[in-house]
C-alpha cells in the first residue's frame, strides 16, 4: 500500500503510541518555552510527569477564542502562548482577531 507518511499506515495502538510521543514532546516544549502554558499546568496542579497518556489531555482547560483573544489582549502579542526567543518572520492575523506567529 502506498502512503503519503509512514504514519498514515501504522496499526492504532502505534498511531496513539506516537500521537502521545509528539503530545508529550509539544507539551514539554511549551512548558519550557511558554510562559502561558507553564502557568496554566501550575495552577491546575499538572506536572509533565503526572502526564501518562492521551486521556490526561482532559486535565487541561479548553480557551475559547473569546478567552484567546482577551489573553492576547493582555499579554500581547500571543497571551504568552509563544516563545519570546522564537524568530518569527510574520504574523498571521486570523478573524476575531486572533495572532498567530509564522516561525522563520
């Protein structure tokens, strides 16, 4: 069978494997980088390492766009959801008006 990506044929058990290998690493990732994402895990309770598998996304609160734009409004211009360091090449300006860095 041809395939676009490896991963498109992978069995289920190893799509949720890597699905939570990658959630794992982007989570780290923000935690490290993003003053948002560190703050939210804190005041939630949530250590990376209380973080087992797919099911714990569920531990985290979901921001409406309505509560995007205001953190964005508050701690311009990405509500500290983005790496300071990061270099950015553009900013994409989505409907409400939402802010969304293009990395170089």
């Amino acid at each position: 069978m041809a395939a676009f990506d490896e991963r498109e044929i992978l069995s289920p058990a190893l799509r949720r494997e890597e699905n939570f290998r990658r959630f794992k690493a982007m989570l780290a990732a923000g935690y490290a980088k993003a003053e948002r994402v560190r703050r939210m895990c804190q005041e939630k309770g949530i250590s990376l390492d209380d973080i087992n598998s797919l099911d714990d996304l569920s531990r985290f609160p979901v921001i409406s766009r309505e509560q995007l734009i205001a953190l964005e409004m508050e701690e311009p211009p990405y509500g500290g959801f983005a790496d300071s360091a990061a270099p950015v090449d553009r900013i994409f300006i989505s409907p409400g008006p939402v802010y969304e860095p293009h990395l170089a």
